[in-house]
C-alpha cells in the first residue's frame, strides 16, 4: 500500500512542474496552484482522520477506498480539459489535495492491523513507498521526453487501480481483524484527545511540529522545483527523473532500518541527526549551482528525509497512542502540508524575482531554523503516551 500511494505521490507531487508549465503555466501560477492544493489537503485531512477514528459503520479498508475514488475524478479532469484554463486549474488542485488526504490515513492503517502478536515495522513499508517511487519516477522521465506530459494523467490511473486492488486483497485478508481492532481500541481507551490537550501534556511535540513545517518548506521546495533546479543548470525531464529515482533509492536501506535505529539510537535521536542532514542537503544545493551539486545533494536523502519521516511517525504514535494514530498523523501530515504551502505560494515568486538560487538560499535559511526546533526542541527522553 504504501508502495502504491508514493508511486501516485511522486505522479502528482514530482511531475507537477512538467505538467503545469507544458499547459502553459507560469512559475508563479505554478506555486499558486501547488499551495491551494496543500491548503485544500491539510483542511480535508484533519476532517477525514478523525471521521476515521470516530466511525464504526465503515472500516480504515472501506474508508481508503473511498477516498482514492474519489481521488480519481479531478485525474479524469486532466484528461478532459487539455488547455490552461479555470477547469483545469481547479482539477489539479482536488487533485493534489485529494491524493494528500490518503496519506495519514495510509501511515495510520499500521495501527489498525497492528496486534502484539503481528507487529508492523513502518519504517520497511515506507522502504516499499520510496522503491515505488524511484521505479515510476524513472520510467516516466523518460516517456514524458518522448511523448510528452499528457500520459500523466493516465499513470496516475492505473496507480489509483492498483490501489483499489490492494485494498481489496486487505479486506479479503483481514476485515474481522480490522473490526477486532477497533473494537479492542473503543472498549481499551475511548478517545478523549483533542489537539489542545495534546499540546498542553506533551509540549515537544508542538516543537517537532513547528521544525517538521520549517524543514518540509525547504525540502518541498527542492521536490515542487526540482525541475526549474534541474534545467537551470541544463537537464531535461528525463534528467528530472533520473535525480528524482537515484534519491529515492537512496532513501529505501535507511527506511527498512529505521525502526532499529530507532530502537537503537531513540526516536529524538535519529530526528536530531536528519533534521542536521537536511541542513547539510539544501546547503550544498545552493552553494554548488550544477547538475554534479544536485547530485551530491541528493546524495543526502539517505540522512535527511529517509530517517526523518518514519521517526516522525514511531514519535508521533508514542506520543499520542494508537487510539489517537490518526489525530496525531494528520498533525504530523498537516504541519508538512503546510511547509509545502508557504514554500509553492512564495517559491515561484521568488524564482520570477530572485532566480532558482535566490529561492534555494531562502530555503537553506529556513530549513536552518526548523532544524533547530527539532534539535533543541524534542527533549531527551521517549514522549509518555497520553
């Protein structure tokens, strides 16, 4: 599942620049787009976690289905209106914005299967999100050089099919263990957590909060325009797909390990240590100004991103409980979707004004402060469950 979600992720997230600006886009129009589509995502996850949580009509199964139909009909959208235009920008934006509502409910659905007896280690699955990602990103650089960005559309398609297909084979496996879950969830610990609360008794949560968005604005700033960094310096799309997948590759031995380096090092840690890389990664960016700097800093994904996001994920359950799973990773989801709203508003005007590097130190600058929140902020000791 998670292979399948990063696989539609890196359709709508990665290729968005190509897309948007072969309809003739602006950088400007480009980021306007991107950032309504994370506000719209991070208004609509809140909402669709905590229905989850609340439910018992329909499983955390029937749920994801539901939503990745929905998912679809802003991608037949693409397909329907060609030119740039109300209609098309609205459709990218549900788009964008519905794709994000799956992923809290997607990192969540550990805590639904999860039992004493069947353990779940996240940090492989998301390994398994990152292999999807490199192989589709690498397959698709190439065929948008050669037939253009229209076939976007039609990936993402076949990615939501497959979706549906292994949320089918889940509910065929297990829906009575699902249901147990939730049963055993309601009568253990009926969920009274509201954010408030969250933040009144674990204070360093709100500070992993505050870093994750402050980070993400200078990592989702190299992801939404990674392709303006990668022709400035004289690439193409298939170079954009070739760096897209080499990082993502990098990513995957570290996320299989994470949950032991966790085990091992702490959860603050390890965020301790990626939250520093992701300095080091932007850094290096703006500094080098070539395709063999892009490279290098790619190279760091291995200690920024691939460490951090499923360290978030273990932190955020311990600090709020598995009743609470889908609360706190919308928080975790949100405070990242806002990064990437504040950096897709801002960063195609900075390009327009600035130029790609006059962004890229802006970025370095603000990664800079989120890295010491995280650093500074997290405390030393594992979050008490609430």
């Amino acid at each position: 599942m998670q292979c399948v979600y990063w696989m539609l992720a890196c359709v709508c997230i990665a290729y968005a620049a190509v897309f948007l600006t072969a309809r003739g886009y602006s950088n400007t129009e480009y980021g306007i787009i991107m950032a309504a589509g994370y506000a719209l995502g991070m208004l609509l996850q809140p909402l669709v976690s905590g229905l989850t949580d609340r439910t018992t009509r329909l499983t955390a199964t029937q749920m994801l289905a539901i939503v990745t139909v929905v998912v679809a009909l802003p991608v037949v959208g693409l397909m329907v209106f060609k030119t740039r235009g109300f209609a098309l920008t609205a459709s990218y934006i549900c788009f964008l914005a519905f794709q994000l509502v799956l992923q809290p409910l997607v990192n969540a659905y550990c805590f639904y299967l999860q039992t004493p007896e069947i353990p779940i280690r996240f940090g492989i699955a998301r390994g398994c999100g990152s292999i999807g990602w490199a192989g589709l990103s690498a397959i698709i650089g190439g065929m948008v050089t050669r037939l253009g960005e229209h076939i976007l559309p039609y990936a993402a398609l076949i990615v939501l099919a497959l979706m549906l297909v292994v949320l089918y084979l889940c509910h065929l496996e297990g829906p009575s263990l699902l249901q147990q879950t939730k049963t055993r969830g309601s009568a253990v610990a009926k969920s009274e957590l509201t954010f408030s609360s969250l933040f009144g008794k674990y204070h360093a949560f709100l500070f992993l909060l505050i870093g994750n968005m402050l980070i993400f604005f200078g990592h989702s700033q190299i992801d939404n325009f990674q392709y303006q960094v990668v022709t400035n310096v004289g690439g193409d799309s298939q170079t954009l797909g070739l760096f897209i997948a080499y990082a993502a590759i990098l990513e995957i031995p570290a996320m299989f390990l994470s949950d032991r380096i966790c085990e091992k090092l702490t959860c603050q840690r390890v965020l301790r240590l990626a939250a520093a890389a992701f300095v080091i990664k932007a850094g290096l960016l703006f500094a080098l100004r070539s395709l063999t700097g892009v490279f290098i800093s790619n190279s760091f994904q291995i200690v920024s991103f691939a460490l951090f996001v499923p360290a978030a994920v273990i932190y955020a359950g311990q600090a709020a409980g598995a009743q609470d799973a889908n609360k706190a990773q919308s928080l975790i989801t949100a405070t990242t979707t806002a990064g990437n709203i504040i950096t897709s508003a801002v960063g195609g005007l900075l390009i327009d004004n600035m130029g790609v590097y006059g962004m890229l130190g802006v970025g370095a600058a603000v990664t800079l402060a989120g890295a010491l929140f995280v650093i500074f902020g997290i405390g030393k000791k594992a979050p008490k469950t609430v």
